[in-house]
C-alpha cells in the first residue's frame, strides 16, 4: 500500500528498483527517510542527476537560480565565461549551466565524498568541469567572469522537515544565524582583484535585507537585485557590477 507522503509515481518506481521489499521500503518511508535517495537519482534542469546521503538534495527552487543566470550572462553578453561554482554538492548547477552555455566551470566542495558523486554526474552527463576540493572561504575568486553559489544557509536550530536529518548537515546549517557564507564569500571578493561580472546566490526567505547590507558594505559597485521564489518568498540574489575599475 502506497505511503501518503510520496507520490504515486515515486512508489512505482520504488516497487521497481526493490522489488519485494515493501514492509522494508514502509519502514523507511515511516521514518521520513528522503526518498531521492531511495530512488538514486533526482531530474534537475531536464538532467538526471545522480544522490546519496553525502550530498544536499537538489531542489526545484535552484533551477530558478540556474535559469536566470543563464538569461543573466547572456543579457550581459558574456561569451564563454569562466564560472566558479562555491559549494556544489552533486554538480547539478555546474552541469545544468554547461549543458545550457559555453562556458569554462570550476566547482569546488570541501566533500571529498561530495565531489566524488559530482565527478560521476559530470561524467555521465558528458560535461567538462574543473572540480576541486577546497574550502570556498580560502580559494582564489580572481579572474572568474561568474560566481554562483548555494551554501548553507540555514540558521542553527532553525525548524526543518524531518528527512532533512538524513542529508549532510554542513550542506544545510551555517553559523552567524545563517549569513556566514555570504559574508566570508562577498569579504573575499572585496579583496579580490578582477572582480567578476556577475555574482549569484539563492539564500533564504528571510536573509533578503542582511545580505544587502553586507553586499553594500563588500561591493557598494555592485547593482543588487532580488528575485523571490514560485512561493513569493525572496530567495535568489543577483550582483552586477557596474563599474569596470572595481
């Protein structure tokens, strides 16, 4: 008997993937278990991307970030930029851009179980991406034309569903009620010389006016935007720089 937290679809292909292990699959559906991971893999931007428990389960809303990007660097008119992606778990953003621009990727995870799964995404989706294990708070924003970015962005003891318990929690959580990321992140690229054109974060519904004081202070050269969700909750910023000497 199918579950009620799980879609009709979802179930049949459990029932497919395990076959005669209901009272199993039940047990771990009971317990909220993420059923991305049951099934392996999730669609992401019209690619299949494969998920574990070492990464952060990619969800609708950052298709959005991934789709007005795109619009942004070619609004901007920028011809096979190089993009650095900060945090990128599964590889899904990574590949979702190269698979819809030209351009040249360096991703970074501090995961090495992380960047393992990217490295398999990239390679079953036949996209070239430069992955490095790194902290994203010590590695060199320089000469970078894009910057993209979904960190941590949960405030600790925050609320949450309760199969976010089976994903890597410093995927999820980050300290300074949230706003460590973006703060280490946009402080970096105050000292950065060759600073990119475009910087591109999804951060969370109610994060919207610290990281546009933090960005004032950082980046005051910058144009901030905001863009919210299908839910109408602010949920994707977007730097442009405006001046060519900054």
């Amino acid at each position: 008997m199918k579950p009620e937290n799980i879609t009709k679809t979802d179930w049949e292909i459990l029932n497919k993937i395990y076959p005669n292990k209901q009272k199993w699959l039940l047990k771990k559906l009971q317990k909220n278990y993420p059923v991305q991971y049951l099934i392996g893999y999730v669609d992401f931007y019209n690619t299949k991307i494969n998920v574990n428990k070492n990464c952060l389960i990619p969800r609708f809303e950052t298709e959005f970030l991934v789709e007005e990007t795109i619009k942004k660097i070619k609004k901007l008119n920028l011809l096979n930029p190089k993009i650095l992606e900060l945090g990128t778990g599964s590889g899904c953003i990574s590949i979702a851009l190269k698979k819809n621009i030209n351009c040249e990727i360096t991703a970074l995870d501090i995961s090495k179980k992380a960047l393992s799964l990217a490295k398999k995404n990239a390679m079953e989706n036949h996209t070239k991406i430069n992955f490095v294990r790194a902290d994203m708070t010590k590695f060199s924003y320089s000469n970078y034309d894009v910057i993209i970015s979904n960190p941590p962005y949960v405030k600790k003891g925050s609320p949450v569903g309760k199969e976010i318990k089976y994903e890597p929690q410093k995927a999820i959580f980050a300290p300074q009620n949230g706003l460590y990321y973006y703060d280490q992140i946009l402080k970096k690229l105050h000292q950065t010389l060759n600073k990119p054109t475009l910087i591109a974060f999804e951060i969370g519904y109610d994060e919207k006016e610290e990281i546009e004081k933090l960005a004032n202070t950082y980046l005051p050269n910058y144009q901030f935007t905001v863009q919210k969700d299908l839910s109408g909750k602010n949920r994707y910023i977007f730097l442009t720089k405006l001046s060519k000497n900054e």
